[in-house]
C-alpha cells in the first residue's frame, strides 16, 4: 500500500470516530442526581500502632526529664567566700562568733584531767562560765561587729575573713577564718551550701565545718569548730515559730555532754538582751543578761532560774558580774556577785579565758624580747669563747 493511500486510511478513520457536533450536557439534571447522593467522609485511623508507640514514647522521655528537673536542680555557679558571707552576714558573723569565743574554753577545760563536764555538783556559776566570753562578745554588739575580707595568704583558702569583736573593757579580739565554697545549690527563694576551713584563734587553729540545709521547709545554719573528730562545738541557727534562735552544743568524746538555746533580743529602749537555757542531765538553768553602767565600771546583770531535775526544786537569783584588772600582773579576772532569793548577797572571783589584741601584742613583743636576750648571751657566749681561744692560743705561743 502506498504512502498517500495509507494517510487516506487513517484520515478515514478518524473522521469516523469524530462527533459532528458537541455532546449536550443537561447541568440541571447533573444537579438534581448530585443532591440524591449520600455524602460519605473518608475515615481517618487515629490509634494506628505506629502512632501509640511513639506517643507514649514522647510521654516516657518528657516525664524523665521533668523528673531530673525536679529532683536534681540546676546547680547554679558557686559563689566565692565573699559573696557568700556578705549574703548571709548577720547570721554566720553571729555563728562564727559564738563557736570562736567557745572553742577556747572548750580547749582548755578538756586539758585540765580533773575537770568534768558531767558533774552532777557544779554550781549555776559553773555552768555559765565557759559562756561568759561569748556574752561578752555579744553583749558589746554596741560599739559594733566588724567583717571584713582581705586577699588569703593560705593558697589552700580562697577567702580569709577577719571578724573583730570587743569585750567589757572595750579591747577589740580579732577572729580569723580561712574556708572554701565547696558546695551551693540556690532552688526558688532557698539556698544551701557547705563551707570548711580553718579558724585561727590567738595563734591556735582549729578546723571549720559549715552547712546550711532545709529541713521540714525551715532553714538551719550549723557550724563546727573541732579540737578533733570527736570534740568539738556545734553552733546551730534556726527559726522555730517565727522565732530565730542559735543552739549551741559540746560534744565530748562523741557524746553531747552540754546544750544550750540563745536568743539575742532588744527591749524597748533598743537595748541588746540575750536569753541562754543550758540543759544538762540534772538541771535546766536559764540566764537573762544585760549590759549596763554600774559606777562607770561597765557590768554584765544577769537573772537567773535553776530547775534541780534530780531534787526536783527550783531557786531563783541574780548576778552582777564585772572584770578586775590586776595592774601588777596585768591579768584579769570576774567578780560575780550573786544575790539569791532570800536576799543574801556572794561574791565570788573567776578565771576569765578571753584574750584580746593587745594581750597577742603584748606577747608578741614579750617573744621578741625573749629572742633577742638569747641572740645577746648567744653573743655573749662566742665572745667569751673566743676570748678563751685567744688565751689559750696565746699560751701555747709561750
């Protein structure tokens, strides 16, 4: 077949398979059918197993890691040893204060072999001694409480702290701390920390330990100061009943042998008081002390109240306690007058264990003398062996 036939064929055919005119569509009836049909939607599978799986898979990783929030909050930076004394000032100036006056006293009663704190016949004045540095301390609050931070010359601490205090007769006492951050974790409002160091105490050192927990949502400061592992003083600032109070307590031999609660509190003329309960195993006895100008001479008035646990008897007085220098030994003592319930007056003279400045200056000055008198018979000496020397040498000559 040729070429110009086969295109005949083809156009033949097409011809035949194409309409003459366009097909008439009646949109009306397109309408009237569409509205008769049911409407139906496609249902979509919403709990497909792939989809749980990786549901619960979403659920699981949320839930831990709201969990890890929760149970372990993000640590913020530890602060340096500064910050986090002028942050808390008022309350550790008062806790290093109280463990540095105790510790002294502490020190020197374990050393003396015949002293018992246990003993069941101390006197009222017996138990408050080892307290009445610390008083002194406090007391003088009035002629201030001075903190300040200077560059450590231990590389072991990062913060050296220097608190001076003064006593009855106005003489400042210098305590020096050394310590480390070593712990802080700040959650809402609350903080909590550890520090340890050392505290250096008229040329003695002592170590530090402190830590700030929560415990049944209230805030409690400990702070330790230790002649060893198993003696040492514990000083405790907490809030009960909205009512801010300092524990203090000596552990002997791992055992608490002494309790005390302090408060520190103004009356209306803005006038310090503090308040001390000691618990023992046979008494309770409670102290009220105020400072005051008696004839110029400056006096710690105490009143006091014993409960005997053991007779079950309670006996009320009051004291009046003064420092006595003695010019010739330059030593200083307490006069404590006791006036009882029945109104007979006691007087009684006490050791007083609170050094001072000027007592570490006059003893420093004392060693300086004390080497150079060595260093000059040291002189002395060689001089007078040399010349035994040249004695010698000179008989041999002859």
């Amino acid at each position: 077949m040729k070429k110009k036939e086969i295109k005949m064929l083809i156009k033949s055919t097409m011809n035949a398979h194409t309409p003459d005119h366009a097909p008439f569509i009646d949109w009306a009836k397109v309408d009237v059918l569409r509205a008769e049909e049911p409407i139906t939607h496609p249902s979509r599978v919403w709990f497909s197993p792939m989809k749980l799986s990786l549901g619960f898979s979403l659920i699981i990783v949320l839930s831990l890691g709201l969990f890890a929030l929760l149970s372990n909050p993000i640590n913020p930076e530890i602060p340096t040893g500064e910050a986090l004394f002028y942050d808390q000032q008022e309350v550790l100036s008062v806790s290093f204060v109280s463990t540095a006056s105790l510790i002294p006293a502490f020190d020197q009663q374990l050393s003396v072999p015949s002293f018992r704190l246990l003993a069941v016949d101390l006197s009222p004045i017996d138990r408050v001694e080892p307290y009445l540095g610390m008083i002194e301390n406090l007391l003088s609050q009035d002629q201030g409480i001075t903190s300040t931070i200077i560059p450590s010359d231990l590389e072991d601490y990062e913060t050296k702290l220097l608190i001076t205090t003064y006593d009855l007769l106005g003489n400042s006492i210098t305590h020096t701390f050394y310590y480390n951050v070593e712990q802080y974790q700040k959650n809402d409002d609350e903080e909590t920390f550890v520090i340890r160091g050392i505290m250096v105490l008229h040329g003695t050192t002592y170590q530090m330990y402190g830590e700030k927990t929560i415990e049944d949502d209230e805030s409690i400061l400990k702070v330790k100061g230790f002649l060893d592992d198993l003696n040492y003083i514990e000083s405790i600032y907490k809030v009960e009943n909205d009512e801010s109070l300092y524990e203090v307590n000596r552990v002997n031999n791992g055992s608490l042998v002494s309790s005390s609660i302090i408060k520190i509190e103004y009356d209306e003329e803005n006038e310090i008081k503090i308040d001390i309960e000691i618990d023992s195993i046979t008494e309770i006895s409670t102290y009220e002390f105020k400072y005051e100008l008696d004839e110029d001479s400056p006096t710690i008035k105490a009143e006091y109240e014993v409960n005997d646990l053991v007779n079950q008897l309670t006996h009320q007085a009051e004291m009046r306690i003064r420092v006595i220098l003695d010019e010739i030994t330059n030593t200083t003592s307490y006069s404590i007058l006791v006036k009882d319930d029945e109104n007979e007056e006691y007087e009684y003279e006490s050791d007083r264990e609170v050094r001072t400045d000027k007592d570490d200056k006059d003893e420093d000055e004392e060693d300086e003398e004390d080497e150079i008198d060595e260093e000059d018979e040291e002189d002395e000496e060689d001089e007078d062996n040399e010349e035994d020397d040249d004695i010698i040498d000179e008989s041999e000559e002859d």
